[in-house]
C-alpha cells in the first residue's frame, strides 16, 4: 500500500491489495457467491438520495462475511502502521451503485464518546473501470472538498467524522461502481 496525504487525515491509498486479495474481494462481490441488496438506506439519509446496492449482511455491523471480515484485518495492520496508533475494527460495510444512484455527504459513525477518532477506509473494488465513467470519492474537510479518482485496487483513508460521498458511476457505462469500506475505532 502506498499512502498519500491529500489534506490533514485524507490519503489516496494506491495498489491496497496484492492480486489475489483483490481477485478474493472481487469473487465476494460476484452476484453467483453473494447476493446482492438495492435497499440501501442509512440513517442518515433524508429522503433525498435513491436507492443503492450492497451485499446482503446480517444485521450487525460486521456483518458475516468471514471473507471480508478477513481481509479487514490485513487492512486493519496496514492502517495501523501508517497511522502508528492502534485501531479496533467496527464496521464492514459495501456499495454497488449504477449510473443514477446517486449518495449524499454524510459521516460515519456513530461515535461513542465525542473525543473518538473514527477512521474509514474505502476501496475501490470494480476490476474493469475507465475514470472518465465517474464514481470519485469526496471528503469535505472544513471549506474544501477533497476528490479521489475512482481507480481499481485503490482507495481513500479518511477521518469519517468529515462529510464525505461515493459519487455513482456517470451514463458513460453500465458497470457498477463497487467498494469496500472498513471503519475503524482509535483505541
């Protein structure tokens, strides 16, 4: 993994899994080895943003993909040696959004304690993609927005307590914008 800060807790993460991580992330993403869910609501959305897809997980927060949940702990000690702070896996959590489906800004959480760090890291999962299809992350930090492009194998470490959106593939394509996010807790 290579980290590249962009603004104060903002790095564009290049080459995030070695080939056969991410060929496993992707046959987790496979419709044949998972089913896939266009009811993606989150608390935080108001009404105003359409419906997207996911992996079918159990209620909690981690769902119950052992192989996600897996590959979060390689994730987890990469995160942790960059940040030099230890983290606690919280949340697993995935995205599929065709052209259309539009998110909104929102933070992840929630916090227990105001004085919580929260760190999320987003990957980009979809192995065939062109960026001029769109599906750029953004993170809003204080007055600015920060963009990354949406390139396969790469991915986005962010503070969560920032507004931020994983914006939907544009018509250019019918492919799927997919990704993997892991939320960690500073512990």
């Amino acid at each position: 993994m290579i980290f590249e800060e962009l603004h104060k807790n903002v790095f564009h993460v290049k080459n995030v899994f070695p080939t056969e991580m991410f060929l496993r992330v992707g046959d987790e993403f496979n419709p044949i080895n998972n089913h896939w869910i266009f009811d993606k609501e989150s608390s935080y959305d108001d009404g105003n943003s359409s419906i997207r897809g996911k992996l079918v997980k159990s209620s909690s927060f981690m769902g119950d993909n052992l192989v996600l949940i897996d590959i979060g702990m390689y994730v987890k000690l990469k995160v942790e040696k960059h940040l030099r702070q230890k983290l606690k896996l919280i949340k697993v959590n995935t995205n599929i959004q065709y052209s259309g489906m539009q998110s909104i800004f929102h933070k992840d959480g929630p916090l227990v304690n105001p004085s919580d760090s929260l760190w999320t890291f987003v990957i980009f999962c979809q192995s065939n993609w062109n960026t001029i299809w769109g599906g750029e992350f953004c993170c809003n930090v204080g007055d600015e927005y920060v963009y990354v492009p949406y390139i396969p194998n790469n991915g986005c470490l962010f503070d969560c307590t920032n507004d931020h959106t994983g914006f939907a593939p544009n018509n250019l394509t019918s492919k799927p914008r997919l990704s993997l996010a892991y939320t960690f807790l500073e512990t």
